[in-house]
C-alpha cells in the first residue's frame, strides 16, 4: 500500500474545542497549526467558537458583577 495516498483522519469535536481555546491565547505551535489545516472541520470550528465567546462573555459578565456588586 501506498502511504502517500492515505486521507487524512477528521479530528473529533472535542478536538476542535481544543484547537480553538488554544487559539484565544495564541499558543497554538506550528506544527499543530499545519496538521489542523488537514483534519479540522470547518463547521467544528464555527460551533467550538461560538461556544467558547460564549463562555468569555458570561466569565467577563460574572467578574464584572462580583466587582460592581462590591
């Protein structure tokens, strides 16, 4: 069998979830930008994002209360 000719296997959710949380704090290495180019699903990507705004907002919500509320 030819190794060359092999599709590259489609990361999991929970890996996009990874992939983006990482990408919030720009700590992502090289290599697994190059190698998340080939497996990451686009559509992943857009809900994990989505998701993860999500959580920024109702953490920065939830300290903005605890401040003014002191």
């Amino acid at each position: 069998m030819d190794e060359d000719k092999k599709t590259p296997r489609k990361a999991s959710f929970m890996y996009s979830m990874k992939a983006v949380f990482w990408s919030f704090f720009g700590l992502r290495r090289k290599s697994d930008f190059d190698s998340d180019s080939a497996q990451l699903n686009p559509v992943h990507i857009v809900i994990a994002a989505v998701i993860c705004v999500a959580i920024f907002i109702a953490l920065l919500m939830t300290v903005v209360r605890f401040v003014v509320s002191k």
